[in-house]
C-alpha cells in the first residue's frame, strides 16, 4: 500500500511563505503524476498544483499561478510546494496525490493544515 506523508504546515502572516512536502512509501513515484489538493472549511476539494512524471509539465490552479511552484525529487521520493506570498484564503488543509492513470485510482495523505492570519 502506498502512504503518502505531508509536512511543513503551520501558520504563518499574510505575506509569508511556506514550503509543504510529501514523503512517499511503499512505492517510488517515478512513475506517477503527483499534485497538491487543498480544502478550506465548508468547501469541497479544490486543485492546487500537479506534476507529471519527468517534471516535464506542470499545472496550477489561476488562484496560486505566480506565488506557488511544485517540484519532485525521485531520489528522495517527494514532491513539494513552494508557496509564497501567502493569502488568508489559502487557508485550507493541503493534501498530497498520488494519481495512477492506468487505473484512475488516486493516494491521499493525510493532509497537513496551512493557517494564514491578516
């Protein structure tokens, strides 16, 4: 079974930046898209970041497009997101993904949560 292990939420001011990584086990991701999911109280689920499995490509969702990056180093098997100049509306618990395309079928982690106060 493939656990995936966030780090590095906390709170933080607005302005300010935080780096969130993810841990991978039981399985390496060279393989395997990954991504960064987000959700705030009350809200469903939302995209934050993803990235392919040669770090060819990337996405963003248009809220974080300028202020956040993700990257993957497949030695350590993790993927990170740098996140900058921070909002209070990223305030949200930030999940960790692991997509498998063959199957359709996606890894969470455990989420870690992100507080930024005004």
């Amino acid at each position: 079974q493939v656990q995936l292990v966030e780090s590095g939420g906390g709170l933080v001011q607005a302005g300010g930046s935080l780096r969130l990584s993810c841990a991978a086990s039981g399985r390496t991701v060279s393989s395997y898209a990954m991504g960064w999911f987000r959700q705030a109280p009350g809200k469903e689920r939302e995209f934050v970041a993803a990235i392919n499995w040669n770090s060819v490509n990337k996405w963003y969702a248009d809220f974080v497009k300028g202020r956040f990056t993700i990257s993957r180093d497949d030695a350590k098997n993790t993927v990170s997101l740098q996140m900058n100049r921070l909002e209070p509306e990223d305030t949200a618990v930030y999940y960790c993904n692991l997509h498998v395309l063959q199957t359709g079928y996606d890894y969470w982690g455990q989420g870690t949560q992100v507080t930024v106060s005004s």
